[in-house]
C-alpha cells in the first residue's frame, strides 16, 4: 500500500520528536566522545531509549556502544535496532521502536491508530505506519503508506506520532474496510468525544466522492 499524495512535510509536524530529521543526526555530530555520547543518548530518549546502528555511525559512537552491549547498558532489539538498557519494557514499545528506525519520520496509522485511540474493534494484524522518508526494514509485520502529513493531522503519544482521531477516520474511510466497520469508528470517536461530527464531514467532503459518501452514510448512523 503506497500513497504520495498530501500536502505538508511530516518531518515538520514536530520539532521534539522530529528533530533528528531536520537537525544535528542529519550528518556526523562532531565533538568530544563524551557529547557525542550524548546526542545519541538523547536520539535514543526520543523514543523510548531505542536507536540504530545508522545512528551509531552518524554520531560517531561505535566504540562506546560496543562497550555497552559488553557490559549490558545497552541491548540489541532487532536487527539493526538497539535500546539503552535502563528503560524498562512497555506496551508501546513496538511503536517506538520503528518511530527510532525511521528516525521519527512516521506515524502509527489506520487500523493501528484506530486501535491506539479506541476506535472501533478493528484488531490489525499489522502495524500500520505512514512514513515520508527512511528505507524500510525487512519484516511482515509493518504495512507502509509513503505519503506526507501535515502538522494537523499527527498528535505526539510520547515516543511516536499518532494521526489524529480525525484524521484516522478520514484515511478509514479511504481503505477497503466494510461500511459497518467504519461506521463503527465513527461512532466510538463521536460516542468518546475524540472527535464532533461537524469535523468529520468537513474533511469528509476533502475526500474522493466514494470514500466522501462513506463518510456521510456513516455519520448518519452515529
């Protein structure tokens, strides 16, 4: 599943959690050991204490992550993937963990974000990510929308961006699930207050007709 269509960068929706895009993990990070040390301690915190090899090299931390991994400080998650070793296992951990491997130019999305917000009983099996940049990994688990998402449509969960309740309901509307279960999402975000309905039928009527008539249809059942 690919979609370039959209209108702003991703990597501006937040400079917290995007920062290493846009700033110092950009290139190699010069300095002393010890502030390189730091800088990738502190790309590591952005998500949950997860990091990659790639990040290793850009900071130029290869011998104190050997180090590390020697006296268990810090633990390898995947291939590819490290963690600093004082954070402690977490539910989310996953979706912090890819938030690291694209260097937090992704958000959890879909069916994954549904599921996030409580929206629905969609139950992905999948893990759903729209990414604008970054070369993906190697596995099933991960289904990837290319595409770039405004500031508006992606909300902070800590170590990872989320789309928006709205925005989620709007990409739903998009896919291929059946109208009762998108009727059911729009319910749940109108029932829990994640969303008003006056929201979702405007950026219902942004969509493509058939996805716009989705919206409505579901709206009307709300």
């Amino acid at each position: 599943m690919k979609a370039f269509t959209a209108k702003c960068d991703l990597a501006h929706a937040t400079g917290r959690n995007l920062g290493f895009m846009t700033g110092e993990g950009a290139r190699r990070v010069a300095g002393t050991a010890d502030h390189r040390w730091r800088v990738l301690r502190r790309l590591a915190g952005r998500h949950a204490g997860f990091f990659t090899t790639r990040q290793v090299l850009r900071t130029g931390c290869e011998s104190q992550v050997r180090a590390a991994l020697g006296d268990g400080t810090v633990t390898r998650a995947g291939v590819g993937m490290m963690r600093l070793g004082q954070w402690r296992v977490g539910p989310l951990d996953e979706y912090a963990m890819w938030a690291a491997w694209f260097d937090g130019a992704a958000a959890v999305s879909y069916q994954s974000a549904a599921e996030l917000h409580g929206l629905g009983r969609l139950q992905p099996r999948f893990l759903h990510l729209s990414v604008s940049a970054g070369r993906p990994p190697v596995t099933p688990r991960l289904v990837l929308t290319r595409r770039k998402l405004c500031a508006a449509d992606v909300e902070s969960a800590g170590p990872f961006l989320v789309t928006t309740p709205v925005r989620t309901v709007l990409d739903l509307a998009e896919t291929e699930i059946s109208q009762s279960a998108l009727d059911e999402v729009v319910a749940d975000a109108v029932a829990i207050h994640r969303c008003d309905t006056d929201e979702i039928w405007w950026g219902g009527q942004q969509l493509a007709p058939r996805a716009s008539a989705r919206v409505r249809r579901a709206l009307s059942r709300a």
